[in-house]
C-alpha cells in the first residue's frame, strides 16, 4: 500500500501549525508566517547585539569536554 502526501506548501494543516507556532491565527496565509519570523529572527539579533559577551563564561565541563 502506497500512501502519497499533498507536498507540504499544499498542506493546511502544516500551514496552520506553522502560523500557531508563531502566535499567529491558524487562518494566516504563507506571508503573514514568513514576515512574523522575519520579526522573531531581528528581534533575537537586535538582543544579540545587545549582549556583552566578554561576559558570559561558559564551562566546557557542562557539554562533556
């Protein structure tokens, strides 16, 4: 038995998730999800740049090295 799937940008369901995942409406369309994160992309960067991290010390012995 061969089961096909509709390709993913054909899927409303993936849609749907997509735009929850983003704390949008499951009715936005594929521009809404792309410009929203676009938004969370800059917004992490802008606190990156932000960041001092001289500052930040991190043991190796946490990550097994």
């Amino acid at each position: 038995m061969v089961v096909e799937y509709m390709p993913l940008p054909e899927s409303r369901a993936f849609r749907e998730g997509l735009a929850i995942s983003v704390n949008l409406s499951k009715d936005a369309d594929y521009c809404a999800i792309a410009e929203q994160f676009m938004e969370i992309a800059n917004r992490f960067l802008d606190d990156a740049r932000k960041c001092n991290l001289a500052s930040i010390r991190v043991s190796l012995v946490e990550f097994g090295a």
